[in-house]
C-alpha cells in the first residue's frame, strides 16, 4: 500500500512538472513586466557556440522563471508569505508602518570613494557658479528619499539595514557654502504627518516639493509661495511606484499622484534634448495610463528638458537633477520664464557654456541624497 501511494505521489509531482511546462510553451511570451518594470527573458537563440559557453543554459532557466504561468500571482504570494513571517527584508523592500514600502539602499551599496569624490565636486561646483553668478543665484538640495523620512516607521532594527542619508546630508551641508545650502530635512521635519512621500515609490509627492519649493523661493528673495496659489487636480489614484515593482504584494494601497498649478499647464511648451519640435503641456497624460506614472511630470528623464511659458520675469533656472526635480520643475515653470533640467546621466556637455548660450540666471543642484552618494557621471561638475 505504501508503494501504491509512494508511486502516486511521484507520478503526480512529474504530472505537474511537465504540465506546468507545456503550459508554459504553449502559452504567449510576454516581453515585458510592467509591475517589476523590466524586460522579460524570452525563449533563447540557439548555437552550439553559446550551449559550451553556458549562455544558453544561463537565459534558458531566466526565461522558465520568467515566463512561468501565473507568475505575477505567485510573485505576489511569495511576498505575503514573506511578510506573513515577519521578514525585514522582502526582495530588497521593507513593509513600516502606516502602509509605507521603502525600498533598501543598504550601507555597503555605497562606495566611500564616490561619495568623497562627489562631494569635492559638488563644493567646486557650487563656488564656480556662485562666483559667476553671484552666490545668491546657486543653490544645493539634498534630498533624503523614503527610507530616511520615514526612519521612525521602520521596524526595530530596520535603520541599521539602510544608507545613513542623515550623516551624508550634515556632511555636505558641513562642506558646502552656507548660503548656497537649502535645507529640505528641516523643511519636511515642519509638516510630521503630511503625505510628503509615496508609500509604494521612492520619490516625494508633489506636496513634499512643494514645501521645498516654498522654502527655496524664500530663502533666494525671490517671494512667498502659498499652496492657495495653486490648482490642484489629481492626476492618478492608482500609481504603484518602484518600490512595489520590487515586492508587489496583495491589497497595496495605490498612491495618489497630483498637480499643483499657478497657471494653464497647456500654456507652457516643452522641448525635449532642446529638438525643434515642441510639445504643449507639463505633464505627459499618456503615462498615467502606463506603469511608470511619475514618467507624467515633464515627460520624464531627458539630457536636457526646456520650459517656457512662465512669468517674463527675466529669470532663467537651470537645475542640475535626477527625477525627483521632475515634480519641483513644474512649480518653478510659473516663475521663470525658462525652466532647464539638465541630467547628469545623458548630458556631458560644458555646463557654463550651456549657461552663456540660454541666457540661465540660476542655478540648483537637487538630487536625493542616495542617488548623489552613488552617482558615477557627476565628473561633469568637474
């Protein structure tokens, strides 16, 4: 009896391997995982070249874990398993308090020798533009990202598993020319349980720039913003951001994605890497119908994004950014009469050269503060 039922236990699990892998044959490829935000491996070329190399062996099994049936569920129930055990760490995210998903940038992701190097930079940076254009016209954010702003949610224990934001900020501001530091920490210490971050991203909300902006616009004489300035109109209710991509669970509560608007936002115009062809509008209302929603604001990452329509005011900004400018440039886009976001990553140009040519009167460097320690391609502040 006990042989009967050893055999039907086996001839059930070959039963399921195989039928899981016919379905997985017969079923479409799919190319891309708009929840992990990343291609998907595809079933492999084959050569005999690449089977003694080992690259077909290699993609064959990304491509079974990939295209596995129903892997989205299953992902999905890995994570509640996950959190069901108490795990601190579940694909690289932490689940704190109030429903916030922050995602791990652990302390030994981080390279001493870049950030040292990053901050010379930065001090060099920021005294040439303060020479050229007067110190009242260059200014510095740092700004911490989730896991720094919500420290106090994190489980017991959880802040030693993270990137110290903190000390990385007091060093910059330690290193840098007091009049050209803003400082966003304090600012966003004023407003304790406001939704100044996502829960499911990494990146602030259009509240949180708004406060930054606030401060900034203040501290440079340039005059008192109020949020009653401003239109607001919510542009999605169901935005998952990165973070969810890496641990996307059951019954995550989506985020809420808005803008603020002093103006008609069709009255400005956008060119992209500075092309002829112009675009009407600050926010790309495709995205919001897409899984990469923040890509909304300014139509997300370009070397060089123009922006034109703001007061005639003579005042041209040119921000030297990652993506968490995106939001704080359409508040400054009613401001100035020309807006620049300028990204590391793609532009190499000389920068003062770009300044000259486009007539810029201001310039800020804001950057959050993991991006700024592990950034390779900020040798253009040099």
């Amino acid at each position: 009896m006990q042989k009967k039922e050893k055999w039907i236990t086996i001839i059930l699990f070959l039963g399921m391997v195989f039928g899981f892998s016919i379905w997985n044959f017969l079923s479409p490829q799919s190319t891309f995982s708009y929840n992990e935000n990343r291609e998907l491996q595809t079933f492999p070329s084959f050569s005999t070249e690449k089977l003694f190399s080992g690259e077909w062996q290699k993609k064959f099994e990304a491509y079974l874990t990939d295209q596995f049936p129903v892997r989205a569920s299953w992902v999905s129930a890995y994570v509640e398993a996950e959190r069901i055990l108490q795990k601190k760490d579940v694909n690289g995210v932490i689940f704190a308090q109030d429903e916030y998903m922050v995602a791990m940038d652990r302390p030994d992701a981080v390279d001493s020798s870049v950030v040292e190097k990053n901050l010379n930079r930065l001090e060099k940076f920021t005294a040439y533009f303060a020479e050229k254009l007067g110190t009242e016209h260059m200014s510095v954010m740092l700004v911490p990202t989730t896991e720094q702003a919500v420290e106090d949610k994190l489980p017991y224990g959880a802040d030693q598993m993270v990137y110290d934001q903190k000390g990385l900020i007091a060093r910059a501001r330690e290193q840098l020319d007091e009049s050209v530091w803003v400082d966003v920490e304090e600012v966003l210490l004023r407003h304790p349980g406001e939704y100044l971050y996502y829960w499911t991203d990494h990146h602030w909300t259009m509240l949180g720039a708004f406060y930054a902006y606030q401060q900034w616009m203040a501290q440079k004489g340039y005059g008192e913003v109020q949020l009653s300035d401003y239109k607001q109109t919510v542009l999605s209710e169901e935005f998952l951001g990165t973070t969810y991509s890496k641990a996307p669970g059951w019954g995550i509560r989506p985020d809420t994605m808005l803008a603020l608007d002093k103006q008609d936002p069709s009255s400005y115009t956008l060119r992209l890497d500075l092309q002829d062809q112009t675009i009407t509008g600050l926010y790309n209302m495709e995205k919001l119908t897409e899984k990469d929603k923040y890509a909304a604001y300014v139509y997300g990452n370009t070397a060089v994004t123009e922006i034109t329509g703001g007061e005639k005011n003579g005042r041209t900004l040119m921000i030297f950014k990652d993506s968490f400018a995106h939001s704080f440039a359409t508040l400054a886009a009613a401001d100035f009469e020309k807006v620049y976001l300028v990204d590391p990553r793609y532009y190499q140009q000389d920068l003062w050269e770009f300044v000259e040519q486009n007539g810029v009167t201001d310039v800020l460097f804001l950057f959050n503060a993991t991006n700024f320690a592990q950034e390779k391609n900020l040798y253009i502040l040099d």
